[in-house]
C-alpha cells in the first residue's frame, strides 16, 4: 500500500498528459482505462474535425488563387489580341 501512495502523483501526472483530471481517477483500473479510451476518442475525434476544417480551408483558398490566376492570364491575353489588332504604322517617307 505504500507504494501506491508514493506515486500517486506519476499517476495524476500521467492521467493529465492524456486528458484525464484527477477527480476522473478511481480505484478501479478497468474505469480507469475505459475513462483514458474514451478521452483518447474524443481528442481524435475533435483532431479529425480540426483537419477536415484546414483542409477545407485550403481548398477554399487554392480555387481563390485559381480564379485569381485564370482571371490575370485572359486579361494578359486580351492585352496580346489587342496590341496585334492595333494597326501598324506606316513608315516616313523621305525625300530624295
């Protein structure tokens, strides 16, 4: 039993690291376990949803910088056509 006591607190600091407050504890390691399962799930779970929103994200923001791109090649493009269909200036006549 004293042994138990002794490193009572690695067990605290051990179940803090994985989520679990100490009030959570009990005496009974099948509890314990299943407790530590069921917040190691549910930090999954919320880490899962955190990528899925950066990922989201970042599609959002590739087809920003997609349409942004596209818009400023036909642009450079209009440019070009434009520039070609202006009519060429005839060159100065000398006098001889």
């Amino acid at each position: 039993m004293g042994s138990i006591r002794r490193n009572t607190h690695y067990i605290a600091l051990w179940a803090n690291s994985m989520g679990a407050s100490v009030s959570e504890l009990t005496n009974d390691p099948k509890v314990d376990r299943m407790t530590r399962q069921r917040l190691a799930a549910e930090e999954g779970a919320k880490a899962l949803e955190e990528i899925a929103k950066r990922a989201a994200d970042v599609r959002a923001n590739m087809a920003r910088l997609r349409e942004l791109r596209l818009a400023k090649e036909a642009q450079e493009i209009r440019i070009e056509i434009s520039a070609a269909n202006q009519p060429k200036p005839k060159p100065k006549k000398r006098f001889r």
